[in-house]
C-alpha cells in the first residue's frame, strides 16, 4: 500500500528496520537474525514492497544486540551504502554505548530511541548533540498514556500489547494506566496543554523543546490521529518556562 501510494516520490523519506523475521500467516516474530544474507534479504524485500530504488534510511532494529558483534553489521551497511541500496543506517537502541560504536562511519546518521515526557534520557541526548546525530523518538507518546484517552478505570482490549506481561511495557500493568504514571500525567497535563494544544501536541512539543536534533515518530491509526499529530508542528515546541515547569511538577511526583 505504501509503495503504490509513495513509490520513488523524492519528497519523501523512507526509513525502515531489519533484524527481526516474522511469520506472513500469524504476524508474529519468529526471531532476531543479524547476518549479511538477512540483512541483504531485508533490503530487497523493502525495495521491492516500498517501489523504491534506494532506502532513505535503514536502521539496526536488535536494541541489544552484542556491542563486538555489531562490526560485522555494520560493515554490511557501509556496503549496501556504496552500492546504492540505503543512503544512511543507523541504530534504534536504547544503549549509549552502542549508539556511539559507531558513529565515526560516514553514513551513521541517526539513533532510534525510547524518548518522552517521562523519559528525557539525558546521556543519550548529551551523546546525540556532541556527535551531530538525528535524535530519532520512539514512543513518544508512551504507548498512548500522552494522548489523554487512558482513564485509571479504563482497559485495554484482549489483544493489545499494552496488556502483555513484557519488560518494557512500564506505563501499562494489567492491561491499565500504571499508578505512578497516571500521577505524573496528572502533575504535567495543564501544561503539556499550553498555547492551545491537545495533549498528544504538548508531548510532541516537549520533544522538539527538548532537543533541536529530535525527530518523535507517533503512531496512529486513524485520518484524525494523523491530523493531530501534523498540527504540532504549527504550534512548535513548548517555551523554555514551560520545560521548566514540567521538570519540577515531575520532580514533585
């Protein structure tokens, strides 16, 4: 669908991930893989679903993969690189060791991240600005608590991740908002509000004000949700008052 509606358009940029395999019949992970075949194999089949003749941006999906180990991937993207295939690579972890492994190769350019409201990750913006990287914000709006539309009373549905027993999903216990981040909302809401935004618009916001280098990457499902994520970018990032603010009121949590 993607690739009949953006095809090689070049006023789009693509960016995908590769290490993980899925099963086509049950959508489901089937493991993580890391060597130059996969790596290769993943590119072809990006290109080919996408209609595109080069990838914008490929990134390393294995947060923790061994910091040793990633040489050899990494060499394989400097190859794709000077054949053509990707114009930049980066990594999406969380690690700052491992997303500053790399950032001598002409072509590592970005670093995809755990990032928001709640989660400044000061050592991984610190590492990101000395080094001229893309601050690339993954959950920014914490799975969905920094939209508003989480009540303490409120569950998920059966088959929704945010009711999975999994270590990362910290916001959500049981399929509910987790009390200690109901009552971080609570303290920041009014001001995540300022200037006339939504909720989702201020955690977008706090993103921009945060870093100059952040580029948040919200989910969304619906025409609306689209719309609403697109009209930060008319209100820009919150004021340096409003950082203030939010830090303490958090700080009192």
């Amino acid at each position: 669908v993607l690739g009949r509606a953006i095809g090689n358009r070049d006023d789009i940029a693509i960016a995908t991930k590769f290490g993980f395999a899925t099963d086509p019949a049950t959508k489901q992970a089937i493991g993580a893989f890391a060597d130059e075949a996969f790596i290769r194999r993943s590119v072809e089949t990006s290109l080919r679903r996408l209609k595109r003749d080069r990838l914008d941006l490929l990134q390393f999906h294995i947060n923790d993969f061994p910091l040793e180990q990633s040489d050899a991937v990494f060499d394989v993207l400097e190859a794709l690189r000077a054949e053509g295939k990707i114009d930049a690579f980066g990594w999406s972890t969380d690690h700052p060791d491992r997303a500053a492994r790399h950032v001598g190769r002409q072509g590592f350019v970005s670093i995809q991240h755990t990032m928001n409201v709640f989660d400044p990750v000061p050592e991984m913006i610190g590492l990101i600005e000395r080094e001229d990287l893309i601050s690339i914000n993954r959950g920014p709006l914490a799975m969905g608590l920094l939209t508003g539309k989480f009540t303490a009373d409120k569950a998920v549905g059966a088959r929704d991740v945010r009711g999975a027993a999994l270590d990362w999903m910290v916001y959500f216990k049981d399929g509910r908002m987790a009390p200690e981040f109901a009552a971080r909302l609570d303290a920041v809401r009014d001001l995540l509000r300022s200037g006339g935004r939504t909720l989702t618009q201020g955690a977008l916001a706090w993103l921009w004000a945060r870093s100059p280098h952040t580029l948040p990457i919200p989910g969304f499902r619906t025409v609306a949700q689209v719309e609403e994520n697109a009209g930060a970018l008319e209100k820009g990032p919150l004021s340096v008052d409003a950082m203030a603010e939010i830090d303490a009121a958090l700080a009192r949590v």
